[in-house]
C-alpha cells in the first residue's frame, strides 16, 4: 500500500510551523478515498455472524475468522441473484470492495458476490429449501393423492420438443390404445423456467377430464433442472386438485418437486410405465380372472345342487304333515275344554266361601262409626295441647321481646336523641344551631343545638 497523505506534520518540517488541522469530515473523507482507490476489488473468506436481512431487502453482516472481523453489506440488487440465502455461522467466500461510511467514520466491505464453502451455491440453496418446505408438511404423505387405476386422460407438462415428450408418448400409445394425451408446453431450462412451469400446471390442472399430470424432462445438470427446485413449482405442484407424477431427469437425479408430488418417477419414459397399465398385462389379468370366475361358477353350481338333493330327502309329504297337525288339535281342544269346566268349578267354590263370610251392612257402618268418634276426641285432645303449648311459648317469646324493648331503656332514664328523622349515634353528625328530637320515658322534647363536646 502506497503511503497515505492526510496533510499531517512532516517530520522535516520546522519547529515553528503551525500543523494543518482538519475535521473529521475531512479526516474521514481521506481515509475513504485512500481505502476505496487501493482496494478496489478484494475477496474473502471467513464465517458469517450478526446476520440480518432488513425489510428494504438488504443485508447486513459481519465476516470472521478466529481473529478478526469485517463489517459487511450486501444490497438488494445483489443479493437478490443469490441462489442460497445466507446464515449464522456458514462459511462463504466473498467479491467486494472496501468502502467507508463517514458520518461514522466505520469501514466495510460492499459485497457484490458470495459463494459458500465446500457445496457450491445451488446444492445450499436446494437444501435450504428443501428443509423449508418438509418443516411446511410439503412432503408428507398424508397429502399425497392415489393415482387412478386405469386413467382415461393424461396431460404433459414438458417441453414440446424434447426427447422426454416423445419418450412417454412412445411408451403410453404402446401400452394403452385408449387413453387421451394433451401435452401442455413449457420451458424446462433456464430462468423463465419456474414460471412456465407453474403455468403448465395450472393450466393442466383446469382440464376438467384430466385424471392425472406428468410434469417433468430429461436429463441434465443440476444448473439444467434448477427449474424444478424452485420453491413456486413446488408449491403450485401441491395446490394441484389432479395427481402429478414428477419425472425430472434421471434415476439418480433429485429435486424438490420430486418430494412434493404425489409419485416420484426415476425417469419420463417411468413415469408413462407407472401411470398406464400395459394393455397386453391387462388383457392377460382379465382372462385369468375370467377362468377363476367360471371355475368358481362351476363349484358354487354343484354345491347347491347337492344342497337342493340334501333337502328334498329331509322334506316330509305335507298331507302327513296336515294329519299329525290335526290330531294335535284335537288334542288341544280336549285340554281346553278340561281346562275351562275346572276353572268353573273352582271360581264357584270361591263365591259360595266368599258369601258365607260377607258380614251385614249395618254391623260395618256402626263399627266405622265408632272408631271415627274415638279419632275425633284423639284430634281435639291434641289441638287443645298444642294451643296451650303455643300460648306458653308466646307468653315467653312477650316477656324476653318486652326486656329487650326500647322504651325500657328509655324508663330507666335513657333518651333517644333524632336528627332530621335519624337516630344520633355520636357528636361528630351534630352540628351548633341544629335541632333535634329527644324522646323521654313520657313525651318528647324539641332542643337546640348550643355546644357540642367531641
């Protein structure tokens, strides 16, 4: 670094010389000048902390290491191409320049690029989002919709022209004569990507005949299928009402709408395999079951035959069956009519008792007679004991009301001092000039107030 220049005292100068004083502004302005001219672009590496995204949409942060520490700023502008987003304690790489902020005179570094350490930028991005959306319940299997068995209409999400597009029509017209295919265009590369991704699924989504969606495309580098690790795939992916298979790349190749969906493909041409079964299969199951159906009939047939012969060596002539019914109805009627005549005889002999013992009406109304005169006089005698209990009580309840009486206070040479209709119960409700009501034992005096003792 060249020498800084802030217009200090030189050494050589004179004793005498009056040194160039400067303010701070100025002081501050040079260091900035100095700092930003020799280090114009610089890179770093060390470890995150005090990070913090602001509202307006910038970042701010420190950068570290073991023994020293850089304050840092990372603009909208720029962060916004991040493909990750940055955290306490993950160690990046960075490209800036050193830039001073004079009102307060601190120095940071302005960061225009960052990458993390170890795994690159696109493999911390789909982790971080992929932690993300599983916390969310994205993935989680009680969300996944079943594929229908024998789907009539299939759409495709991809691109038109690619080689994933052809490969699945291959597969599903092999398979399946009968099935209805609409291809919904996409991009499946690059920036705009994600967007018309998402507008493929929604527009395969409101086909209202559409019973299940494939969205995917070939083989590539991470880079090339970033387009399905992008968070507003995934969640257009698990707004959609129809089922969706996600076929991206290779068998090996893993991306986030691969989690989200409801089936996971290794591959396109899978995915058609997956989604149709094959005719010929189909056919096959259909004739086998039909062999198992007629072999089931057969035995099912036989079993009610020997059934039906098993029954009609149990069956009795029904003319045989009315005769032995009608002897036991003779039976019956016999029993019945024994029944009844002794039923007669004994309810005859109870009458016959019944009257023998009947007595005359007289002896019985005489007998209630007498025995309501005795409860008469039992009833007087008690109303006459309870009257003169009541009285005894009453004359005590008088006396104890009348010892506890007001006016016998007041015989004893007590008054009963009233203002204004309320009874005077101490000095502080009087005041001089007041007039009050003084009730005697006899009579009642009408007095004014002249001097009040408290």
């Amino acid at each position: 670094m060249s020498q800084m220049q802030f217009g200090l005292s030189q050494p050589e100068a004179k004793v005498n010389s009056t040194p160039k004083i400067l303010s701070i502004t100025q002081i501050n302005r040079l260091i900035k000048n100095q700092l930003e001219g020799e280090f114009s672009t610089v890179w770093l590496q060390g470890e995150v902390s005090n990070f913090k995204a602001h509202t307006s949409g910038h970042f701010y942060f420190s950068l570290k290491d073991s023994n020293a520490q850089i304050s840092a700023v990372m603009f909208r502008g720029q962060n916004s191409k991040l493909k990750f987003k940055p955290a306490v304690g993950m160690e990046v790489i960075i490209r800036g320049r050193i830039t001073v902020y004079e009102p307060r005179g601190n120095y940071q570094i302005l960061c225009e690029s960052m990458e993390p350490v170890g795994a690159g930028a696109l493999q911390q991005a789909f982790e971080q989002l992929k932690t993300k959306l599983r916390a969310e319940g994205l993935f989680s299997s009680e969300h996944k919709k079943k594929l229908p068995v024998l789907p009539k209409h299939i759409a495709l999400v991809t691109a038109p022209t690619g080689a994933a597009v052809q490969d699945m029509l291959n597969v599903l017209s092999r398979r399946s004569q009968s099935v209805n295919i609409t291809v919904v265009p996409c991009l499946v590369q690059g920036e705009a990507a994600p967007n018309s991704i998402v507008k493929g699924l929604v527009q395969a989504n409101q086909i209202n005949n559409v019973d299940v969606i494939i969205v995917g495309r070939g083989g590539g580098s991470m880079e090339d299928l970033w387009g399905f690790n992008s968070e507003l795939v995934a969640r257009a992916i698990f707004a959609c009402e129809k089922p969706v298979i996600s076929a991206v790349g290779h068998e090996v190749d893993f991306t986030i709408a691969d989690f989200v969906a409801d089936l996971r493909a290794p591959t396109p041409s899978a995915a058609a395999e997956l989604v149709v079964e094959n005719s010929e299969n189909l056919i096959e199951t259909l004739n086998s079951y039909s062999q198992r159906l007629q072999r089931s009939t057969v035995v099912k047939l036989d079993s009610l035959k020997q059934s039906v012969l098993n029954l009609e060596k149990r069956l009795i002539d029904p003319r045989r069956h009315l005769q032995d019914l009608n002897f036991r109805l003779d039976e019956l009627i016999v029993r019945l009519e024994n029944s009844i005549s002794n039923k007669i005889k004994q309810s005859s002999l109870k009458v016959t008792a019944l009257k023998s013992g009947l007595k005359k009406p007289q002896d019985l109304i005489l007998q209630k007679k007498s025995k309501l005169e005795f409860f008469e006089q039992a009833l007087l005698q008690k109303m006459k004991d309870k009257i003169d209990s009541l009285k005894l009580k009453l004359g005590k309840t008088t006396v104890a009301m009348d010892s506890m009486s007001p006016l016998k206070v007041i015989e004893r040479g007590y008054a009963i001092t009233s203002k204004d209709n309320k009874i005077v119960k101490g000095s502080d409700q009087l005041n001089i000039d007041d007039e009050v009501n003084i009730k005697l034992a006899k009579g009642e005096v009408l007095a004014t107030i002249n001097k009040i003792i408290k």
